[in-house]
C-alpha cells in the first residue's frame, strides 16, 4: 500500500511467509526527505494504519536515498515561521505524530540510512529501537541555520544521551558517525550499508516468535516510566500492575508455560 500523495510509502515485506514487517518510508529523495506539515500529518496517518493492522508486528520507519530525513522544510519555513497560529499548530502536530510511536503496541524501529539531522534525529528518538548504517550520520544542526529544535530533541536528547554530551551536541551542531552514536547510546546497532532491511527483517522474526500481547505490554511499560520521568517507586508500581493483570488475565502467559512444559512451539492468540 502506498500513500495518497506519495511523501510516505509503506510496503509489506514477508518475514518466513507472513507480512509481518510494515517498512514506512519517507519518499522525498531529491530533497532529503524533509518532515514538512503534511509529511508529518501523513507519516501519523501511515503509522497509525501499520500499528492497527493485526498482520504487523514491527515497524520500520526509514528514508529514502541518501537521507533518513534533514528536518523541517526550511523552503516552507520562510513562510511558516512567520505565521503566529500555525507554526504552533504545526510543532503540536509534530509531537502527536511522534508521541505517538512509543504508545503503539509494536516495536517501532529507525532504520538511519543516511542523514539524519534536526527532524531526523528527532523521529529516531521517539522509536524504540534504531539501526544506523555504517556510512550514515546524525546530529541536531539546528543552530548553525539560525533554528532551535522544536520537535523534541531538546527534550529527548539530554535524556537518551545524558546532558553533558546532549549540549555538546546542540551547541556545536556536529554530527556523529554511526560507531560514535551506538557509543553514545544514541542508536542500538550499526550495520552495513544496504542491510537495513535485512537487519529489521532478523528483528522481526525474532518478534513473531513471542506473544504480541506480551510484547505490547512489555514496550508500554517500559516506555511508560521512561517518559513520565517517573521515580523508580512508581515504576515499578506499573510493572507490578501490567504484569500480574497479563499473566492473570491472559491466554498467552499459561500457554507460553504449557509450551515449555510441553517442549513445543507456542500458540500465541494475543488474547
């Protein structure tokens, strides 16, 4: 399926016969894929169909040639920046659409196969999880262009990587190669150029294998108490909750046991 006007593609790759794998792409080569007002309207449009479609289990957001994505549409800014009602409008839409990413009950992966800067590197902090290939580069670049970060990176960066070097980051306006950002904590692996989708296929088949009603517990919570902030006493308040109502409610937690019991593979209803 693709989308409407074209700015975002999503396509269904198989993992061992199933469609399991929803890759959504940002579809802007020639302008490196910036995150413009619709871009981001219909990336919550495609993202929300892929996470409501009971055949996906993963995600995987990427780019198309040589960018992941350079942020806002500066073109468009000229114009945009100028407007006192819609240019907040816009920022509220680009925090609907990215919050939305750790709510979703599938892990949602970046794949960085190129630049990924001020939007881009926003985008990848809301996923769960982030592959970077290893010609790839990323970094915040909003103010050498006279910018500052809008669409969460001053919020997430400093929490994904620590204060100290989310500054450094912002301030200087550099950007880390894939070996310095999987250092930093700020994506999860490097993998070579063109293998990105191979990679997000791997990570798929090992998600297929688990309950998705366990997986989606597990992501949400997790992700809960990391963007609440919450004290440690709180979180794992939540974790005793969803926890002991999955394994006390569910079909999935007895028979993952009766699975093991029974040396066979689990038949997983999600239920």
């Amino acid at each position: 399926m693709s989308s409407n006007a074209d700015t975002v593609v999503a396509e269904r790759i198989d993992v061992d016969g199933e469609p399991a794998l929803a890759l959504v792409t940002l579809n802007r080569a020639e302008e490196m894929n910036p995150l413009d007002w619709d871009t981001v309207i219909e990336l919550r449009r495609v993202l929300d169909a892929s996470a409501a479609d009971p055949s996906v289990r993963v995600i995987a957001i990427t780019g198309s040639g040589r960018a992941f994505s350079a942020g806002g549409d500066m073109k468009k800014y000229r114009t945009l920046q100028r407007d006192p009602h819609g240019f907040p409008r816009f920022l509220a839409d680009i925090h609907e659409t990215f919050q939305r990413i750790p709510q979703y009950p599938k892990p949602v992966l970046a794949l960085v196969n190129g630049i990924a800067i001020a939007g881009g590197i926003e985008l990848v902090l809301f996923c769960d999880i982030a592959l970077m290939a290893e010609s790839a580069k990323i970094g915040d670049a909003h103010l050498p262009y006279g910018q500052m970060g809008g669409g969460g990176v001053l919020t997430m960066l400093p929490r994904v990587v620590g204060p100290s070097r989310a500054r450094e980051l912002i301030i200087s306006g550099r950007l880390l190669g894939a070996e310095e950002a999987a250092a930093w904590g700020l994506i999860s692996r490097v993998v070579p150029d063109g293998t990105l989708v191979e990679a997000a296929v791997g990570l798929t088949r090992e998600v297929v294998k688990k309950s998705p009603l366990a997986v989606a517990n597990a992501k949400t919570t997790l992700n809960s108490s990391f963007f609440a902030g919450t004290s440690v006493e709180a979180a794992l308040r939540l974790e005793r909750e969803v926890t002991s109502r999955y394994c006390l409610t569910s079909a999935d937690a007895p028979e993952g046991l009766e699975a093991f019991f029974e040396k066979r593979t689990p038949r997983w209803t999600g239920q």
